[in-house]
C-alpha cells in the first residue's frame, strides 16, 4: 500500500490546472482500486477549503485579464490581420465562461478524493515538534516567514510514517512548496527534514507527477494518451454556423408543411395588398420570398429531410440546446 500525503499546495494548484487532469483521474483510479490511500490531516482540509473559492475566482479574473491585455496589443499592432485576430479572440472570450466553470467540476472532484481520504488529527507530539523547529530556525523556519503550519504537517507526515508497516507499507510527501520543504534541488527534501526522509519506505516529491510516476512508470503515460484526445469546448464560431444549419433546417421542414397545406387547400394564397392574416391564407410576395429561402437551404445542404419523428425530435433538441449555451431559455425554437 501506498499512502500518499499531499500538501495544500497540490491540492488547489491540481484544482485549477487544465493540464493536471490527467494527474486527477490518475489519483481516482488509483484510490478506486486500492493501490493508493490519501492521508490528510484536518488541517491541510481546513486550508483546501478555505483557500479553494478564492483560488478558482482568481483564476477566472486572470484568464479575463489576459484575454484583454492580448486584444489590446492586437488592436493596437496587428494592422492588417487585425480583424481577423480579433475574431479569433472574441471567440475565445465566449467560451471563457465555459473554461472557467470547468474549474468547478474540477475542484468538486478534489472533494471526493479529499472525503474518500484517510483524516488525522494534529497531535500534541507535533505541535510541540513544530514549535521546538521554529526555536532551532530549523526548516520549515529558515526563511522570515510564519510556518508554523508547514511544521506542524511535516511533523504529522513524520509521525504517520512510524506508523507504518515498513515491510509492506510506503510513505510519499508531496508538496509543490519547495522554498518551505526543498534544498536547492527542489527534488530533494530539504537537510533539515534527513531524520524524516532517511528510508526506503519514506519519500520526497515536489510534484504530484514523479510520485504517480514512482508507484508505475507506465501509469500516467497511458492516461496523457487519452487525454491528448479529449474532445476541447466548442469555439462560438462553431456553435453559430451549427444554429444557422439547425435554424435553416428547422424552418424548411415549416415551409413544407405549408406548401403541403397549399397543396392540399389548407391554405390559400391571396395577393400581397389583402389584409387577411391568420394560418390558413399567406401572400403571394411572402410565398414568393419562400420559396426562394427553401432554394437556398437546398443547395448549401445535403439532407433537406424529410426526416423521421426522432431525427426531427433530435433536430429540434440540438437547437434548443445550443440557443440555452448561448443565453436563450430552453425549448426556443423561434426561425
């Protein structure tokens, strides 16, 4: 068995990381079949919780900041390719909302593991462990900064270690706080923490990825493939010319149906200064201007219908969907 003792660090940088997700599923499957356990003290949950809002808000703000710096310096520089940049750009602006939320439902993911882990109370060996490091200057108290609860982790982690079954049972330490934790190899612990890291069964990692890495070589490598094909969030341009095609779709299949109506004396065509209205007369201008849309929606696609119940039920869906993406309410199906 592993025991895997992540820092706070690497739980909220993992939580807002695009690129980390594969280091999530990695640790999902991992607990899933036994192979890993979390080990968090209250602590370090406490520190999650308090820090995670604030970490997915600030991520939000920095990508909206970053996306006006870059359409300023365009604006400003990209002269003649400008209006097409800056489409570009406008594109990714809309789907920031989207890049942002995902945040979200990654850090809801964090929950899990964090609830599926193993919770340890400080003890008062530790405590007074991390106090008699700050008398020493010893790391985590080498650096003119408050660490007490930097300390007081290290010392649980060091604590929970003693516990373990050294024949059969591994320790791994992972922090991303390496001016805290490292030595100037920040994939060393630092000289200080040595009566901690002096094992086989007791290790050091700055980084979530050497650690997953250490337990099975080949583990991450085989999820990274699949997440190289991880389909990206829709661009706005995209889902727009999808809506044309629905829209079109959706209004030639109306403008069947009434020429169906008129074939039948359903509906009657009247001339165009009549001022009768309703559903069973239309005028001959309108009727004219129809039938010359209906031309257009038959050479810019390949399948005009007619369509089946559930092809149409699908048609009709996907519209909605898209138009509630964009802002609309659900089932508007206005053409």
């Amino acid at each position: 068995m592993f025991y895997l003792f992540l820092d706070t660090c690497v739980f909220l940088d993992i939580s807002t990381k695009k690129n980390d997700l594969p280091l999530i599923y990695a640790l999902e499957e991992l607990v899933a079949s036994g192979v890993i356990k979390l080990v968090i003290p209250y602590l370090i949950v406490e520190e999650y919780e308090r820090n995670k809002e604030d970490v997915a808000n600030k991520t939000a703000k920095r990508l909206s900041q970053e996306f006006k710096q870059v359409k300023a310096v365009v604006s400003e520089f990209a002269n003649d390719k400008q209006a097409e940049i800056i489409e570009v750009l406008n594109d990714i602006n809309a789907r920031l909302p989207l890049l942002t939320d995902a945040s979200y439902v990654t850090i809801h993911r964090i929950d899990k593991l964090i609830e599926s882990a193993e919770k340890i109370t400080i003890t008062e060996r530790s405590k007074i462990a991390a106090v008699q490091r700050g008398l020493d200057k010893k790391a985590p108290f080498h650096i003119s900064k408050n660490s007490v609860a930097d300390a007081v982790i290290i010392e649980q982690f060091y604590e929970f270690s003693l516990s373990i079954d050294r024949d059969s049972e591994i320790c791994f330490f992972i922090t991303h706080n390496h001016n805290d934790f490292s030595s100037k190899d920040h994939r060393k612990p630092h000289p200080d923490f040595s009566n901690i890291f002096n094992d086989t069964n007791v290790f050091y990692f700055n980084n979530l990825a050497s650690a997953i890495n250490q337990i099975d070589e080949d583990y991450l490598a085989g999820i990274e493939f699949e997440y190289d094909y991880t389909e990206e969030t829709r661009g706005l341009r995209e889902i727009l010319d999808a809506m044309d095609e629905l829209v079109d779709k959706v209004w030639y299949n109306r403008h069947q149906n009434r020429m169906c109506g008129i074939e039948n004396g359903q509906i009657e065509i009247i001339p165009e200064d009549s001022q009768r209205y309703g559903n069973n007369v239309i005028h001959e201008h309108i009727l004219a201007g129809a039938m010359k849309a209906a031309q257009r929606v038959e050479n810019n696609y390949d399948d005009v219908g007619p369509w089946s119940d559930f092809e149409w039920g699908m048609i009709n869906g996907k519209l909605s969907a898209l138009r509630w993406v964009l802002g609309s309410e659900w089932d508007m199906l206005d053409t």
